[in-house]
C-alpha cells in the first residue's frame, strides 16, 4: 500500500513538476518578447537605418521582371565613378544631350565623338514660327528641335526617346531607356556601377511654372522650359547626386532637389547595361 501510494504521489509530482515549466516557459516568453520590444523601440532610428539599406529598392509587387531581378541586391550608402568629363562648349552650344551620351558611351568603352553623335541624332525639322501669339515648333520626343550649334537661332534640345536610339546604334540591346520608373531605380542602377544619362534643368532644383512655355507641335500641344538640361548621373551620396555636367556647372546638388527637377522633367533617363 505505502508502495502504491507513494507511486501515485510520485506521480503527482511529476506532472506538477511538468506543468510548472510550461508556466514558466510562457512567462519567459512574454518577458523576452516584452524585452525586446522595448530595446527596439529606444533603437528604432537605427534599425529604421539599418533596414534603409539592406532593403530592396522598391516592393516586389511593384516591380518588372528586371527591376525585381535588380532590387534584390543591396543599396549602398554611397556610390560615386570617375567618368571622364566631355564638354560640350564651344562646339555644341545646345549639345547637352549628345555630349552626355558620349561620356555614357565612353564608360562603357564605346568612343564615339560628341560631334558625330550631334550629326546623327534624329532631328525635327519643322521651322520655328509664331502665329497670333502661339509658338509653332518642333517636338523634342521626336528629335533634336532648332539649331544645336549656335543660339544667334531658335533652338531647345532633345528628349530621351531619339538619345535612347542613337545609343542603340553603338551599344545595341544593351541600352536601357529608364523613363517613366521612380528615382530609386536610377540609385540601383547607380549601385551596379552604371552612370545614368537623364534629362533636368540647369537649376538642379524644381522650376517655378513662369519658366515654362507652350508651344504648338504636329503632335500637338506641349510644356518646355528654356533652361532644360541634360548631365550624367555618376554617384551618391546622404545629402548628394553627383554629376558630369557637360556645361561645368556644378558636380553636385541636394538629392530632393534633384529629384524634384528630374520628375518635372518627365522622368527622363538612360544607361547601358
């Protein structure tokens, strides 16, 4: 009997014993969890940082096949390549966009002159008039509209769509024409050592609506601005987009600024792969 009973409180033990760990347990759970929640929250700007950077760029569901194959690499603080300067003066007056796609190409091994690229790309001949107060000129979507080699005539640029074409020529599939993505995919682009051709205003910052204009093309009505620009992006940084302005203007300026230029702009913006 006494064996029996002792069984039986050895028993009881064992089972008190088992259901003390699991109450311990889980009140060892609900601390660590407590525990940890309070470290991240006095932490949380340098986890926001750390997050910040070893993120993909942009949310998988967003994202195109190639743009999703990009965003799984991790975004530097900083990136900045030395890419030789071309300037555009004194032979190109309004050759930004060809002189910028000379670097690029010459980056990329490619050496073609700035003067032939301005022979070969895509024009838009229609002639500059003005009628009952309404501009009539060409369309820089279509090709470089006006004179690029002197301003003694009318004359404004090119967009990316006739830039991406002549680069095509030379560097053929390789040749990415960006427009239309979010600026964070010029900062990928960035990260895999590939200078970023774009379209912007020789302010680097957003331009107020007076520095804008309408004219009429065969394609129908659109906006310009007479301080449109082109550089070649080369590097960032915390506060900075880096540059080779083919006007020597600047190397640098705020990246807010930057990007609030380059989306007026239209979002415009090349590289090769």
């Amino acid at each position: 009997m006494a064996t029996v009973l002792f069984y039986i409180s050895s028993k009881q033990k064992i089972a008190w014993v088992k259901k003390s760990f699991i109450i311990y347990g889980f009140i060892f759970s609900i601390t660590a969890i407590s525990v940890l929640t309070l470290f991240v929250m006095e932490h949380k700007a340098a986890f926001k940082q750390l997050i910040q950077y070893t993120i993909p760029v942009h949310e998988d569901n967003q994202l195109s096949p190639e743009e999703r194959k990009l965003s799984k690499h991790t975004i530097q603080k900083k990136v900045k390549m030395d890419v030789p300067k071309i300037e555009q003066l004194p032979e190109l007056p309004r050759g930004c966009e060809v002189t910028s796609l000379s670097m690029l190409l010459r980056h990329n091994d490619i050496r073609i002159d700035k003067i032939e690229l301005a022979q070969q790309v895509k024009k838009d001949p229609t002639p500059y008039t003005k009628k009952d107060g309404e501009i009539f000129f060409g369309n820089p979507y279509r090709g470089f509209v006006g004179d690029m080699y002197s301003f003694d005539t009318p004359g404004m640029g090119v967009y990316h769509k006739p830039i991406a074409a002549l680069a095509k020529r030379y560097a053929g599939d390789r040749v990415k024409d960006l427009t239309g993505n979010d600026f964070k995919t010029i900062i990928t682009e960035l990260n895999h050592k590939r200078p970023v051709w774009v379209i912007i205003n020789t302010t680097y910052d957003k331009l107020p609506e007076s520095q804008f204009t309408t004219w009429n093309t065969k394609d129908g009505k659109i906006d310009i601005t007479m301080k449109q620009h082109s550089v070649l992006i080369t590097g960032y940084d915390e506060n900075y987009i880096y540059f080779n302005d083919p006007l020597n203007f600047a190397e640098k300026a705020p990246i807010d600024e930057f990007q609030a230029a380059w989306e007026q702009m239209g979002k415009q913006a090349i590289t090769i792969d």
